[in-house]
C-alpha cells in the first residue's frame, strides 16, 4: 500500500528540463513485457538510426494524428537528425528529440529545447507499455512540441498523461543498451548516442 501510495504522488510531469521523474525506475516492478505488440499494425514507419543499431517504430495516426503529422514533418525537415538521447533513467526510459543537444557546448541547456510550435495533448488508451514511443511535455498537458521519450519498463502510472503516438517494433535491445550507458546526476549519459531519423510512408 505504502509502494502504490509514493508512485501515486510520483505521477508528475516529464519536464523538458528533465528535473522530474528523476530515479523513479526503482519504483516500479521490473516488466519483462516485449515489444513488438503493434506488429501488425498498419501505419506509417520511421527508423532512428544510432551507433548501436537501429530501432523502427509504427505510428499511431488514428490515436494521435497531430502528434505523428509533428513528428514526420520534423523527421523529414532534418530536425532531429544530429540530436542525441539525453535523459536516460534504468528502469524506465529514454529520452531524445531536443535540438539543443546538437551544441556540444551547452549541455546545461539540453532538455530545454523544442520547436516553437506546441501540440495540444492527444492523450488516448494506448498504455505506456514497453517500447512504447510518447511525447514529453512540461507542467501543461498542451506544451509537446519535439521531445519524446521510448519506454523500456512498462509505466502505466503515466497512462492518460502523456500522448503515445508510436511503439518500437523492432530494435528495443538497442533502447536497451542506450537506457544502461553510464550518466552523470542530470541521467545526461556520458558517452553521445546521436539520432539520424529516416521517416517512411
């Protein structure tokens, strides 16, 4: 009772800054569920090419359209290509999209970062089951713009909250090894992983 009671009032926003949700992988059960479940689902694709392989990913467009219109138009613009997973938490996901993290320079400002253009929440019934691919967002339900985090232990407590728009269905052992790389106090993994996305049809 005590367990459901702190991961009740650790239902918080995943800040763009990444302050929040900080060390919460310990406090949820270790879910050895797969991914892969949207495997025959039809809809659009995208790969995120990294040094340690590839994941592909299927979207939702009927459970959040402007969220996947978003992401194909930045994909296809180059917006995301260069950036890196900068948040990374064991236990329970990793986090990429922010152009900032393009300057090597600056990584006080990493997780800050985002287009100008914001979506309005399109919160749905999908769970956050691992390998699922959602948005992140501030303290405001509509604040999502570039930033989206995949999940590598089932997160339910973040079901209704946050708009998942995708699911990884071929590579989560590549999440895998991104999600176990050293970091330091900010979950700023030590070592770049740099994202090239290849947006499909």
């Amino acid at each position: 009772m005590r367990r459901r009671i702190i991961v009740r009032m650790a239902v918080v926003a995943l800040v763009l800054g990444g302050s929040l949700l900080l060390g919460m992988g310990t406090l949820f059960a270790a879910d050895k569920s797969p991914a892969g479940t949207a495997e025959g689902v039809k809809g659009p694709k995208a790969t995120l090419k990294t040094k340690f392989g590839d994941m592909e990913i299927v979207f939702f467009p009927e459970k959040a359209p402007k969220h996947v219109e978003n992401f194909f138009a930045l994909a296809k613009s180059g917006f995301y290509n260069g950036t890196i997973f900068h948040r990374v938490i064991p236990g329970f996901m990793i986090q990429g999209g922010d152009p900032n993290t393009k300057d090597l320079n600056k990584p006080e400002t990493y997780g800050q970062g985002g287009p100008s253009q914001k979506l309005k929440a399109e919160f749905n019934d999908i769970p956050h089951r691992r390998g699922i691919v959602s948005m992140a967002r501030t303290n405001d339900p509509n604040s999502a713009g570039s930033q989206f985090f995949i999940v590598v232990k089932d997160s339910n407590f973040l079901d209704g909250q946050y708009t998942v728009f995708g699911e990884v269905v071929k590579g989560m052992d590549v999440a895998d090894k991104i999600v176990s790389l050293p970091r330091n106090s900010r979950d700023l993994p030590t070592e770049r992983v740099e994202i090239t996305v290849v947006a499909g049809e």
